[in-house]
C-alpha cells in the first residue's frame, strides 16, 4: 500500500492539471436520455474522437461478407459526428475497418495532443458469445496503437503491457498523453479486474501499477475514463452499496491522489452502467448500460448535465484589504451594480459567456476582473478586485521596463509591463497621466535627456497603439535631473544603484475632476 501511494502522488502529469474545489458534477442536475444510435444488437463503448462519438456495435457489415465466413458477427467500430455541445448529429461511418480487420474493436481512448488513438482489439473467434466484457469469456484483450495521419490511421507500435496470457484493455489516456488507466485481470491484483495505470516520460511507459484498495475492489472494475485531469470515471460491481451490476463511479484528482469514488446515482441503475465519457464543455456525456426499455443487450444512452452560474464578486481596499461598500461596478454585458454592506456584488450569469468586470469609484485606480463561463463547473464563481486609494500627483514605478544599451525600442518583455498601464487606462477612463523616463548620471546632461525623450515617445506611442486617446497621457523625458540616491556625476556607485535611477514612471495627472494642463 506504501508503494501505491509514493506511485500515485509522483504522477505530475496527469495531477498537475487537477483544479480541486471546482466540481461540475455536484453543482449539476443530471438527467438520462435515449439515443438514435442504437440496434437491437449490442451498443458500447462511447469515446469522444475528433468531433465525432465513436462507439462499437456488433454487427456484420455488407461490405464484408465476401472475405468473412458467413454468419460471423464482430464487434466494429463506428462513428457519428456530434456538434460544439457533444449532442449527436445524423449520420454513421464505419472505422478502421482495414486496421481491425478480423478482430473485435472498442472502447477507444483518443488523446488530442499527441493525436494517438488507443483502441481495445481481441482474437474474436466464437459467434455464440454476444458480449465484449472480457471477464465473461476466455477472450484475451491487447490494446492496439494508432496514430493519427491525416484522415487515416496508421500503426504506432505495440502497447507494452499487452499480454498473451492474460487481458489488458478499455484504455483512458490523459489529455497530454502522458497517463494511461486500463483494465487488466492480471493475475496478483485485487479482485477479478482491476485498474491500472502507467507514465510515459520520453516516449517510454512506466511499470504498469494497480491503483490500490482505494479504488479497486474484489469484484470487477473496468472501463475508465479521464476527465480534464480533474476526474476518474470507472465502473466497478465491487464497491458496496451499488445498485446494482456494475455502477458508474468517479472521483476527483489532486496532487494527493484519488479522491474517495462517489457513486453516480443519477445515472445508475439495477443493471449493468458503464462507460461514462464526458464532452470537454461538460454539459453531455454518453454512457453504455442494460437496463430496461432498451433496443439490445447494450444501449447508449445520454447524459445531460444542467446547471446554473452565479457570480460573488468582493472589492476590497488593497492597502488594508478591509471591504469596501457601495462600490460602482460596471458590467460589459450592460449591467450595472454596486456593492453591499460586505463589498460584494452578487448576479446571475449566462453559460458560455464571457464577462468583465470593471470598478468605477472615485479616489481610488480602479480595475477589472475577466472571465468566462464556459470554464468554469456550475455553481458560484468568485472574484476579487483589488482597488487602491489615489491621488492626483502620485507617482507609480513601473517595473521591468528596459532598451538596449542607447536605445528606445520597445522589448518583448517591456511590452508587457506597458500592457498593464494600457490596462489602468481602460480601467479609468478619466484619467490623464504623464509617462516619464529617466536615466542614471552617466554620460552628458543633454544625451541623457534626449535618450529619455525618445524612451518615453516610444513607450507612448506603444500605448496609444493599443487603443488609448493620445490626448489622456504624455511623454516626459526627465534624463538624470530626478535621480531617487546619491548617484549623481563623478560619485562611485554600484550598478545596482544605477539601475535604480533608471527607471519609468506614470504619474496621475487627472482623476476627472482637474485641469489637465500639458507640460
């Protein structure tokens, strides 16, 4: 059990991704729906791949009969397209007819950064036995590599934990590909199958590990899936107080491991439930299941999940982070609140949507918050804006800003320091501010001063490239006439104390209640 642990907890990438507290799930209200997809054959094995549902139906298909033996049946992997939301369109195409020739062929796990398809195959020989659930019959699993090449697939090598004597199949690859879950009877594990899991680092696989007692049981798990690095799905027929056959599970990940499975009520039933997979914009899943009132033996169903959002919204001073009460807040989609006695805003918001938030207060650098619902589970999201109490006359240092030695082009890295005063002036419309540069003592008062000019002209007209009225700030070059130390002409000073004098500034010049007068 120390060995799982120390394994689990070294798993950097598929945890690193993890994001705990945020769980759409719980905030949803999950509803289960037929689909058109099914035959009155068996159905399984939903997997999400690029823009379609494939799945596996058992079937033999015309276009086959001339090289198959007359009435033998496979389980073949076909597609359906679904749109942004994960909701089937019309339509069904037969996959990898050419490179699952003769074998059975599904689930499939599909990792979009390194374009590989996993896909479960066996050596499928008995027409009598209708179902692909490994541990049913004697029917060895491996799972076969594909990697994407344009429309088509070709083979990517042998998956190294395939194994002639014994099972390994149902795979769930991570979103970078670098964590893989599966299904094994391996002989040693705890229960009939269990999961397992391996790291790839420079394209090799780790030991395969099984994931312990804390998810595996002595019954049967199987069929796992990888959420956003966020969440397990597995089924498993082992964990009491299921009800019934195997029920679908998950279970949140951290940087601590597997969370306690959960069991997905909502969706489960007396009968078999498994297979869950879930759209990236987490508002559809499909899952396989044989409860009643279906066409086959196995069926895919829909998941829908339906869910609110709702914002909380705290301004605080940023100086002694106390809330600050009646608080203006403008809205880009129109909206306009102020904040209550505990300096909070409180609103409803729209799925998919991309919001702002910008303070409005006198006295203070107001600013803005953004972000959008389409990342984000159901439920509250919260927000904090900072706002700091200012004057008219006050001077900010702006960090990080720097030229080549006797120049004035903007850098890459200085253009991002800029980005920030851009941001300060959308923030506070009213505003006007000087941008001045200044120089350390070396070299002559006039060079210094024209070298400052031309600094600050160019971060100014950078500024005003990004949107903002050229008549709401001003560029000053002050040379070496405003150094901040004793570090004037012929006085012995480090180089640290030199950079200190080479610096940018904004001063504010208006708050929208004053003259602004050009210097």
């Amino acid at each position: 059990m120390k060995r799982t642990l120390i394994f689990i907890l070294g798993l950097l990438p598929l945890f690193a991704l993890a994001q705990p507290g945020q769980n759409f799930i719980e905030n949803s209200t999950i509803s289960v729906e037929k689909t058109g997809i099914n035959t009155p054959a068996s159905d399984f094995g939903p997997a999400f791949v690029r823009g379609e549902l494939w799945y596996s139906t058992y079937t033999l298909q015309p276009t086959q009969r001339q090289r198959k033996k007359k009435g033998v049946e496979y389980y073949e992997l076909f597609a359906s397209p679904v749109d942004g939301q994960g909701e089937l369109q019309s339509g069904k195409s037969l996959q990898l007819d050419d490179q699952r020739a003769g074998y059975n062929a599904g689930p499939v796990s599909f990792c979009q950064s390194t374009r590989e398809l996993f896909v479960t195959v066996n050596n499928y020989e008995d027409p009598l036995v209708e179902n692909i659930v490994f541990q049913e019959a004697n029917l060895p699993l491996r799972i076969l590599i594909l990697q994407e090449a344009g429309a088509a697939w070709t083979p990517a090598g042998e998956f190294p934990f395939n194994n002639q004597t014994y099972s390994v199949g149902h795979p769930a690859v991570s979103v970078t590909g670098d964590t893989i879950i599966f299904t094994s009877d391996k002989p040693g594990g705890i229960g009939g199958t269990d999961l397992y899991m391996a790291v790839r680092k420079n394209g090799k696989w780790s030991d395969m590990k099984n994931l312990g007692a804390g998810i595996n049981t002595k019954g049967d798990e199987m069929f796992p899936y990888l959420h956003k690095g966020k969440y397990l799905f597995f089924a498993s027929d082992g964990i009491p107080g299921g009800q019934g056959g195997l029920d679908i599970y998950y279970c949140e990940l951290t940087a601590g491991g597997f969370g306690t499975p959960v069991n997905l009520e909502q969706v489960n039933s007396p009968a078999d439930d498994f297979g869950l997979v879930v759209h990236s914009g987490e508002e559809i899943g499909y899952f396989t299941s044989q409860r009643e009132g279906g066409m086959g033996s196995d069926d895919i169903y829909k998941v829908r999940f339906e869910g609110n959002y709702d914002l909380e919204l705290l301004v605080i001073d940023k100086a002694t982070q106390a809330p600050i009460p009646n608080v203006k807040v403008d809205f880009n989609d129109g909206k306009t609140l102020f904040t209550d006695s505990e300096g909070v805003i409180r609103r409803d918001l729209e799925k998919s949507t991309a919001y702002t938030a910008t303070t409005d207060m006198e006295e203070y650098m107001n600013e803005s918050v953004a972000f959008n619902t389409g990342e984000y589970p159901y439920g509250t999201i919260k927000k904090t804006i900072s706002i700091e109490k200012v004057e008219v006359g006050q001077k900010f240092v702006m960090e990080n800003i720097y030229y080549d030695f006797d120049k004035w082009d903007i850098l890459p890295e200085s253009a991002v320091e800029l980005d920030k005063l851009v941001k300060i002036m959308k923030d506070n419309p009213k505003w006007k501010v000087e941008l001045g540069s200044h120089t350390d003592s070396r070299g002559t008062f006039e060079y210094n001063d024209w070298l400052s000019q031309k600094r600050s002209d160019s971060a100014v007209g950078y500024i005003i490239s990004k949107g903002i009225d050229q008549e709401r700030i001003i560029a000053k070059g002050y040379g070496e006439r405003q150094l901040v130390n004793e570090c004037a002409d012929d006085v012995p000073c480090s180089e640290e104390k030199h950079r200190q004098n080479r610096r940018t500034e904004f001063t504010i010049l208006d708050m929208g209640s004053t003259n602004f007068v050009k210097n």
